[in-house]
C-alpha cells in the first residue's frame, strides 16, 4: 500500500463528503416540489409531461397503487426493450449491422436493464445497435435508477409522515429523479467525459493498421452519454465489453475519479435528503457513518490483499502486488477502489477484472454484494436497504431498553418486523438456492471456465451479483440458457421482491402517529446505533453466506497460501 | 397472593415440569414454536440416519446429535414449564377455595340452599356470619366486615357496605361479622375467581403483540438459515465431499436462534408471574407489555403522592384571643368530626394542651356536623354560645351575619397557608374569629426519588387531584411530579387521557371509583383497585388485589424488565453465531480441504467440535433460564445508559461466551475420550 493510493481514495471519499449535503438537499426541495435553481429551464417541461401523460401531480397515492405503478412500469418498459432488442436489425442507427438478440439474451438483457442490474451476457461493441445503446440500454439507465430513487423518497415520506394515508405520486417522482436530479447531472458529466477523450458519435467503427501489421477494429458511437449515467445511474451496464477499464469508457485518472464520484453520489446523497424528511440531519448522518464504515474497511481489506499479492508469483521471483487484470494506468490502488465501490454501491461498473484479484481481494466485492449493497448502495435501493436493516436493529437493540422498539417515532410492530424480514430473505434465497443448483447441474457447470473453489467463486459472485441487482461479474462464465433464464429470473425478483415490501413499509409507517421522544426512548442517532446497525448487517446479512464463502474464496486463498492455484 | 414467596426452583414446581417437558414434546405443542419444532425434526432425522449409518461407524455421532437436539427441546420445554409452574400451583390453590360453596339464595323473600353453581346473574343470596361469598355480586342490603385473604393474601378484613364505592364482594371470600345480601353479577365460570384461575395457570395465554413480532423476526431468521444450511449440501457436492445431513442438522439447529426461541414463552409466562408476585393481577399479557410502554402515568394524589388525608399542622391564634381558649375551642369544634382531618385538628390541640380542663362536652352541648350546604361543622352550647370551624369565606359570612366585628382577621396567615399547598381554616365563636388552622398533605417518604427515577426512565408523571390550581401546584411542586391536574373530574380525567393518547403517548392510571371506569378503559394500562367497585374492576386491565395504587410504578417496571429480558436473549441468540460458524465449518469440510485448518481458531477437535457446539447449544437454554425466569436486572435509568450495558453483556458477551464455553466443552469430551467416531 502506498500514500498515493490512500490519496486517491482519501480525494474520492473527499469529494463524495462535500457534495453530498448540496445534492442531497437539492433532491429534497425537487421531490417536494419546491423551486429550485433548474425550475425555470425544467418546470415547464416537467409539466409538459404531466400534460402529455395525464399525470395529476397533486394526487397522491396511497402504497398499493404506487407500488402497482412501479411493478406495471417496469414491465411495460422491460417488454419494450425485450422486443427494441429483438428487431434491432430492422432499425437505423446501426452502423455495423448487428442482428437481432435471440430469445433467452433479449429477456436477460431486458430484466438486466429494468432492474438496475445491467448484467451483461453479451459485449456491447459487437451485439448492440446505437439505437439499441440510446433508446434502450439508456432509456433504462435513467428510468431504473430513477424509479429507485422514487421508492426511497416514497419511503422517506413513509418514515416522517403522521397517520398519513398516501406516500406520494410514482409517476411525478420518476419524472423528478430523471428530470431534474439525473438528466442535468448526466449531462455536464457526459461533458466533461468527452473532454477526457470518451467518443460521442455515430460513426461506423474504424479500423486501423495497427504496429504489428493486423488489422484492428476500433469502435466508435455514443459513449460518453451512456457512460455517466453508466455511473450515475448505478447501472454498471458498459458500451463495450470492457466496461470502464477500456481506454474509451475510462481514458485518464480524472475520468476514473469522475465515474467513481458519481457511483456513490446519489446514494451518499440521499442520507442527507432523508434527513431533510424527518427534520433531523443526524438520523441520515448515522446511516451515512455506518456506510462510511463498513466502505472504508472494505476498501482497506481489498487494497491490502491486492498489494500483499500472490503468493505464488512471488514464489516465481516476482515481487510486489497483484497487477493481473488491472489496467496498469490506474494501479492497484484505483483498481481496488473502483472494485469497493462499484459493489458497495449496486453499480458493476469494472475498471479491473475481479476475476483476477487475488482471493481474498475478489471476496470483498462478493462481501459487500453479499451485506446487500447499501454500503450507499443503488440509486435509491441502497437507502431504503440500510433502512429494513435499520429497522430489524432498532427492533432488535431497541427491546433491550424496554419498550416497544421506535424508529424515528413510529413503533416497529408486527407488521414492520414481517416486511423488513421478508425484504431481507430476498437475498439469501434468490442467490444461494439458484447457485445450490448451478453448482451441481450440468447446464450450471457446462460454461464454467474454472475448477475448484474458484470456479465456485464464479458461480457464488454472479448470484450474489445478479440478485443485488450490481451486474459486476467475476467473469469465467459463458452465457447458456440455464444462465440467461435462471439470472433473469434472479434479477427479477431481487429487484421486485425487495422493491414491494419496501413500499409497502412505507405505508405502514406513514399511517402510524409518532411517540414522542424520551429519555427512555431508544435513539437512533448515538455512535452506539452506528455499531449496532453494522452489527447486524454483518450477523444477520453477510454472515449468512459465511458458509458459501467459506467453499469459495476463503479456502482459495488458505490453498493460495500453500502454493496451489486454479 | 399465596405463594408469593416461592423459590424459582420450589420441588413443587420442579418435579411437574420435569414431568410435563417431556409431555410438551408432542410435534403438536412444538408446532407453535417454528424454531424449536425444527429442532425435533432434526432430532428425528439424525435418529433415523442413526440407524442406517449403523454399518459405517458413524452411528454413534449421529445418536450423541440426536441425543443432544432432544435435549434441547426437553430443556426449551422444561423452561415454559418452570414458567408455568407457579401459576399452576397458585391455581390449584384457588380451585380448592371454589369447591362445594353452598350459597343461600332469596327467592320470593325465602331462603333456600343451593350450590354455587346453580347461581345466575341476577339472584339474591344472603351471606352471614362464617359464610363463604359463593360468587361475584353487588351488595344490596346491610353492611359486613370480609375477610378477603383467599383473593388478596391480606388478613386484615374489609368492611364491604350497600351503596357507594366498596359494594361489590368476590366469591372465595368469608363474611365475618353481620348481615348482608347482593346480588349475583357472574354466571358460573365466568367470575371473578373462574378468570384469576384461568389467567394465573396460563390457560387463556395468547401471544401479545411484541412476542408475535418477535416470533416472525425468529422464523424469517430461521428460513434464511435453512436456506443458508441446505445449498451446503449442493456447495459441498461441489467442492468433492460427501455432505453429512446430520451434521447439516447440527449446524442449523446451531445457527437459529435456539436459545431465545426456547425461552421466549417462559420470558413471557414469567413477566406476568412477576406481576402476579405483586399482587397484581393482569387481565393479559398484552396489558404487562404495554407497561413497559407507558409514556404518562396518572397518578391519584391521595394515597400515592400523600398519606392519606390532609392533617392539620398549626393553628394560629387572632390577635388578643387566648391561647388555650383558642385551643379549646378547636378541640370541641371538631371532635364530633370523623373525618380524617377531623381526628387530627382533636391530635393537634390535645397535644397543644386543649385537653388540661375537660375532654368532655359540656352537658347539653349539641354537636353540628359537617355539611356541604354551610361548609362548617362546630358546637351548639346551651347558653347559646356557638364554635364554628369551616372554609373561611364560610366562617366570615357566619361572623358577619351574626353581627359579629372584623372578619378580616388572620387573612395574612390564610392566604399564606393557602398558597403552600395547605387547606386553611377558620375557627370562630359567634362573635369573632378565633383563629386559624393549617391543613397541610403529608407527602409519603421518598415520593421526589420515585418520581426523579420514572423520569429517567423517560417517563412523565401526571397528578390528579380535587384540589385547587394553588394548592395542586403548591404539592406537585413538593413532590416532584411533572404536571398536575387540579379540580379533576371523571371527565377531565377523560380529557387528558385522549389529549395524551392523541399526541403518541401511552397512559397508565389507576382508580376504583365507578366514575372512574370510562378513564380505566381508555387509559392503556388501567389498574383498578381491588377494593374498589365491580365496574372499576371489569374496566381496567389489571387489578391491583392490594389496592396500593402506588403499584403503578412497580408493575412500569416489570413491563420494561420483560421487553428488556426478551431484547437482550435475542441479541445473545443471534451473536452466539459467529462463534458456531468458526466451530463447525472447519470441521466439516477439513476432510475435503484440509486448509480449512485455519479456520478452527478454536482449535477444537475436529471429530469433537460439532459435538461441542450442539451441546453447548442445548445447555446455554438450562444455563439461562433462571435469567429468562427472573428477568434481566432492571435498574431504572435513561435509555442510552441501559442500552450500552445490555449491549455490552448481551451483545459482545453474546460474541465471546460462547468460544469460551464451546472449547471447555470440547476439551471435556476429549478426557472424557468422546470425540465421536474414529
């Protein structure tokens, strides 16, 4: 490990720490309906819309409909990209005449995009049409992330709310998350990308001679666009197969600093929105401590593994870390810290190939999936993740002071406890019943490229990947049916399963009164809570894929240390 | 109540729940219990592999897990046991006090014998001397001295009276002096002794509503770690070992939370008993529970803030008047005055030397006694002089209209005594005022630590109290309370029940008039006083059978110590896993990879460390249950202080105990040479 190296995280986290209370704020006044700076460009707009659609802005909903309108979007704009993909080849903007997608990749693709996950089956650069890339893989970049963001606004109304009947109005927080929170940040930062040297055009790919005498394709189309909200979006999803390590995605350290920024802004962001929400900054800044925590242990665990090295290179006389599958521009260090928190986020954005780390350095991006990615986590999803987590600690920890457990005044009774556990089983089911199965089926291991626990490893990370809705891949696999089917069907209910409790929980706790704080009152806002919450996201969440990690990378590494590889 | 001093392991109640754990094994009883019923499957299981893991050596592992998985649903059962073992008893007792009652019923004006349970609702029965009330009822004619030791535990008897707030008698209680009637208030089964018998011996036990939350936290945590426990299988297929479903078994029985899901009924069952201890009676759990969340508790201020009555502490002489005259004078005036404050201006002027000439009313003296309409009460003498004590505006108006001098005399001191708290009164003869006498409340012994302690417990205390605004605030201010109600009524006691109830905050109250009976049943938590009507009572949902309304506080306290208690065994339970982890993984996939060495940081045999952890499993339940009995020790105090403390011992003790105990464990099975199989 090297000061420069703690230097680029230390100037990451930096820039997160100052941004998050101006954006976090601004995103209260947007969903509140308060003017803000971009009101006058935006508002009209923002009532075309809702003209254009018939969107009653000042109808509220209460959390059945809203929920019904966030499963009924998403299904209606899954089915729209799953049939874009499917007649790709029938379309403009489709330089290099790529052919339609088949069946299973088109519902993996669409469930990938609608879910925020951005899995990708696929390489960008020789499956998908810039038509494809734009109105389809984008449109999705925003709308995913946007609709995330709505729910934990609706949550956040949910938590400060009184004997309230309604949570807000879906259709008018998407259009506010996209309009006026993703789109303008989206846009300057796609600016400033293409000042980096990201491509924006719609050219065919060139080719080139290159030194060696072949001939090399070089792709070419509308990068920069997709990559910030790539980030932004916490979608993960690159232009080309390469993801952000690629020269195109991610040309210089300043590009790399940019995306990563933008991979946790929202999620840091919203902390503080929250507590705007409940009229108390404290009870954000103790999740936002929490995250905080558990972000910088992750990132020093997996930066210490990859500078440690592999012991079996050293045998072979080569000192130093692990620069296998790094990008040697940005080191071990950017690479380290790229992987952290593309995973404690729910992005899967990928300067580095995780599948190359050194065991223990690849068990920190499957950890942090694991915990459920609200280590700032998704747009939107990582909030109102820490919250059911928030929600079983208070319930938990709050019964030792002898009272019914509160949070933020509201009592945490049957109903609470039944949706926030049953939030929290999404997780472990949907990743380790379908990697049970993968790792005896024949379809399972027919693409594995690895053997042993690594190629457990591989099977382990892309469920705990898919699941979490990250799409970061460990790599070594290759699409098949069973994957594109069964990581569709993974995604799909890691996203919805999770999404509906939730709301659902916001409306439970938008129609309780509050109970006044007391000295006996159990608080939220003391170090002792930021303890206990990471407490029981590492008992109750993490520690539950102890045992699978255990066959996967933790035992690749003590047989790494014995000088075996696979 | 009878057994009230019960050891937590009397023989009594031993040997019957040793007895009745092994009856509670049935799959249907554990099926209220999703944690503890998979434990027994699990036990079944292993004994089934047991028998035809015969031929490869490994029975004798697969017998010890079984053994020591029935163990622990024998030990979680015997704990529900022991919990309800008390009741039982108390039960048994109560029961005997109910057998062949013979009651004496009025029909048409004449006598006829019955058995009790031929009495229905509405019937008249007489009770006299050495009978036994045969059930529930309303006296209607005469008065009598009861002895209600069989219901309360108290020997000293009551005086139960036609009309007012101490009509109502309970069956199992024996009239001890008189004559009275009442009417039967309860069916057969459905009185007074037939619910303290149900409710005491848990019959009618429903799970309250944390417990349910809590029961659903438990099963969602079991389903992740069945999930977790069972891809094991496929996992290990993968990595080349042969999966061993039981000790599959072991390591889930190890992960779920066994320990609080063995215990959580017998918490629950306990925190009633400990209310019971007290003599309350708690008409569910529900109501105990809710103490634990009471925000405000009302508080009479008669009987709980005050002793009893306001006492007469001084008495002033006017100007020019004499002493002794004076003192006189207020002796003869109140001495036909029963009323505690009566009886104590005759202590105070008797101790003052108003008794040195004649105790004795002069011959032909009449006594006039108290009454609303004039505020006074005094004496008549036969040479037409008067003495008058009463209210002052009273007293002027009597001097004035008498033609008496000034009646401003002393209104210094009147209004002195009036603005601390007393109740001033003024004592005249026809002619002029004599002097003064203060009233003043006597706070019970150490009313301000009591009520600093609820408010570090975050709670708010209330006082309710006829008195006016300027005494009310005078005596809340001595005692400490947070916020009084002066001149309450039953309906503005109702008032501030809704206005608290409105804000977010639980109430607590007690009472036993039958105005009080709206507010008992709109208060959260309403204890009525058992010496109280028949209506305080059914409205209320507990009652106090020593009618100490001080009790409130008390029963506050256990309803916290019961969420407590639950709280901080479920946080052990779940911290307890870290170790466990590090205890069977190892050992079960050492043989496929012997790397997996470094985990076991135990450094437990890997033949005895599945073992070792199910054992220690099984008797950390045994270990905790005088805990889960008695309930966590509860100091009052403000939240953030109670929390470190149980997070401290319950949460990172909950980390570390077990290593500790799952090495001992382990190194005792290897001298003992049990380290399973080869």
């Amino acid at each position: 490990m090297t000061v420069v190296g703690w230097l680029q995280a230390a100037v990451v986290f930096a820039l997160v720490c100052l941004l998050v209370k101006p954006v976090g704020a601004y995103m209260a006044r947007v969903f509140e309906g308060e003017r803000v700076f971009l009101s006058p460009v935006l508002a009209p707009v923002e009532r075309g819309i809702y003209r254009l659609c018939r969107i009653d802005p000042a109808r509220e909903m209460g959390w059945k409909p809203y929920a019904f309108s966030v499963v009924a979007f998403s299904l209606v704009s899954f089915l729209y990209l799953y049939v874009l993909l499917r007649v790709q080849a029938f379309l403009p903007l489709n330089p290099q005449g790529f052919g339609n997608l088949a069946p299973d990749l088109a519902w993996n693709t669409a469930i990938s995009f609608m879910t925020n996950t951005n899995w990708q089956f696929y390489s960008g650069e020789s499956t998908m049409s810039y038509l494809s890339q734009m109105a389809g893989l984008g449109w999705h970049n925003f709308v995913s992330a946007g609709a995330g963001i709505a729910i934990a606004i609706a949550l956040m109304r949910g938590l400060s709310r009184r004997s309230a009947s309604t949570i807000g109005n879906f259709w008018v927080d998407l259009t506010r998350a996209v309009l006026y929170v993703l789109l303008p940040i989206a846009v300057v930062g796609s600016l400033l990308l293409i000042w980096q040297g990201v491509p924006q055009n719609f050219s065919g790919y060139t080719t080139v001679k290159t030194l060696e005498g072949a001939a090399q394709s070089i792709p070419q189309g509308p990068m920069a666009s997709q990559e910030i909200i790539k980030e932004l979006g916490t979608n993960g999803g690159g232009f080309v197969n390469a993801n952000s390590a690629s020269t195109w995605e991610n040309p210089t350290g300043f590009s790399n600093l940019i995306e990563l920024v933008c991979i946790i802004l929202i999620g840091g962001a919203l902390t503080y929105t929250f507590g705007r929400y409940v009229k108390d900054q404290r009870q954000g800044w103790v999740l936002f401590a929490a995250m905080t925590t558990l972000f910088v242990a992750g990132f020093t665990a997996a930066y210490a593994a990859e500078a440690a090295g592999n012991p079996i290179v050293h045998a072979l006389g080569v000192a130093g870390g692990n620069l296998e599958g790094k990008e040697a521009r940005f080191g071990i260090a950017a690479s380290a810290l790229f992987a952290t928190i593309t995973t404690d986020a729910s992005c899967g954005a990928v300067n580095a190939m995780h599948d190359s780390f050194t065991a223990l350095g690849g068990l920190i991006p499957m950890f942090n999936m694991q915990m459920g990615e609200v280590v700032f986590g998704g747009d939107g999803s990582g909030f109102y993740g820490i919250i059911y987590y928030a929600i079983l600690t208070v319930f938990i920890a709050g019964l030792m002071v002898g009272r019914t457990p509160e949070y933020l005044g509201k009592k945490i009774e049957r109903r609470e406890v039944q949706l926030a556990i049953l939030a929290a089983l999404v997780v472990p089911v949907f990743a380790l019943v379908p990697a049970g199965i993968a790792s005896v089926l024949p379809a399972g291991l027919a693409t594995l490229n690895n053997a042993g626990p690594h190629g457990f490893s591989e099977i382990l990370y892309a469920y705990s990947s898919m699941v979490n809705n990250n799409g970061s891949a460990f790599a070594g696999l290759s699409p098949n049916t069973w994957w594109n089917v069964s990581g569709g069907v993974v995604m799909l209910f890691g996203r919805i399963a999770i999404m509906i409790p939730v709301i659902a929980l916001a409306g439970a706790l938008a129609a309780k009164r509050a109970v006044p704080a007391t000295a006996g009152t159990f608080t939220t806002t003391s170090p002792i809570f930021v303890v206990l919450l990471i407490g029981v996201i590492l008992i109750v969440g993490a520690l539950t894929f102890f045992p699978a990690d255990a066959l996967g990378p933790i035992v690749e590494h003590l047989l790494n240390q014995q000088g075996k590889q696979f | 109540m009878v057994s009230r001093s019960r050891s937590l392991f009397d023989r009594s109640i031993l040997f019957p729940a040793i007895r009745e754990s092994f009856v509670k094994l049935n799959p249907r009883v554990q099926l209220r219990n999703p944690v503890m019923f998979i434990v027994e499957v699990g036990a079944l299981v292993s004994i089934f592999y047991a028998f035809r893991d015969v031929r490869n050596g490994q029975a004798s592992f697969d017998i010890a897990i079984s053994a020591w998985l029935w163990f622990t649903v024998l030990f979680a059962n015997f704990a529900e046991a022991m919990a309800e073992g008390r009741g039982k008893a108390q039960a048994e007792y109560l029961r005997r006090t109910k057998t062949d009652t013979i009651a004496r019923r009025l029909v048409d004006g004449r006598e006829e014998r019955v058995p009790a349970t031929q009495l229905r609702r509405g019937d008249r029965v007489v009770a006299e001397v050495n009978d036994l009330i045969a059930t529930d009822g309303e006296i209607v004619e005469g008065a009598a001295t009861v002895d209600e030791s069989a219901i309360t535990g108290e020997s000293a008897p009551v005086i139960r009276e036609a009309g007012g707030d101490r009509s109502s008698v309970t069956g199992g209680t024996r009239v001890l002096s008189d004559r009275i009637v009442y009417v039967v208030s309860a069916n057969p089964g459905e009185s007074f002794l037939d619910r303290m018998i149900s409710l005491v011996e848990g019959a009618q036990r429903q799970k309250t509503p944390n417990e349910i939350a809590l029961s659903i936290l438990l099963a969602g945590l079991t389903i992740i770690f069945v999930i977790a426990v069972a891809t094991l299988a496929p996992f290990s297929i993968y990595a080349g070992a042969t999966p061993s479903v039981v000790v599959l078994i072991a390591l889930l029985v190890c992960l779920i939370p066994t320990t609080i899901g063995g215990l959580l009924s017998a918490i629950g069952i306990a925190g009633m008993d400990r209310v019971l201890q007290r003599n309350v009676l708690a008409m569910s759990g529900r109501a105990v529970e809710a103490a634990g969340d009471v925000d405000t508790l009302l508080l009479d201020k008669t009987g709980t803030i005050t002793l009893g009555n306001r006492q007469a502490t001084e008495i002033i002489f006017a100007p020019g008047a004499d002493e002794t005259i004076v003192y006189r004078s207020a002796y003869f005036a109140s001495l036909a005055d029963e009323t505690p404050e009566g009886r104590s201006i005759v202590t105070l002027s008797l101790s003052k030397g108003a008794g040195d000439g004649s105790t004795v009313l002069p011959a032909g003296a009449v006594v006039v006694p108290f009454s609303a309409y004039t505020r006074m009460s005094g004496v008549d003498y036969t040479d037409g002089s008067q003495l008058r004590k009463g209210a002052p505006d009273a007293v002027r108006a009597w001097v004035s209209q008498n033609g008496g001098g000034k009646t401003d005399v002393l209104a210094a001191e009147v209004d002195r005594i009036a603005r601390a708290g007393g109740t001033p009164l003024l004592l005249a003869d026809r002619g002029r005022i004599l002097g003064c006498i203060g009233l003043r409340d006597i706070l019970k012994p150490n009313t301000r630590v009591r009520f600093d302690r609820l408010r570090a417990m975050g709670i708010r205390t209330v006082m309710i109290t006829g008195d006016n605004p300027l005494t009310a605030s005078a005596i809340a201010r001595e005692a400490g309370v947070d916020d009084f109600l002066a001149e309450a009524t039953p309906e503005t006691k109702m008032t501030l029940i809704k206005r608290e109830q409105g804000e977010g905050r639980l109430v607590a109250m007690t009472g036993d008039g039958t105005n009080d009976a709206p507010a008992l049943a709109q208060a959260d938590v309403g204890v009525a006083m058992n010496s109280g009507t028949q209506a305080a009572k059914e409205a209320g949902n507990m009652i106090d059978l020593d009618s100490d309304p001080t009790k409130l506080i008390e029963i506050v306290e256990v309803g916290k110590q019961l969420l407590m208690t639950r709280g901080s065994l479920t946080t052990f339970s779940i911290a307890n896993d870290v170790a466990k982890y590090f205890a069977i993984l190892p050992a079960m996939f050492v043989a496929a990879y012997p790397a997996m060495d470094a985990l076991n940081i135990m450094r437990l045999n890997p033949h005895s460390a599945i073992l070792s952890a199910i054992i220690f499993n099984a008797l950390i339940i045994v270990a905790l249950i005088p805990l889960a009995l008695r309930g966590v020790p509860y100091r009052p105090r403000g939240a953030e202080a109670v929390l470190r403390e149980n997070v401290l011992i319950y949460g990172l003790g909950g980390i570390i105990v077990p290593f500790i105990g799952i090495k001992a464990i382990d190194l005792i099975l290897g001298v003992l040479h049990l380290t399973g199989a080869s």
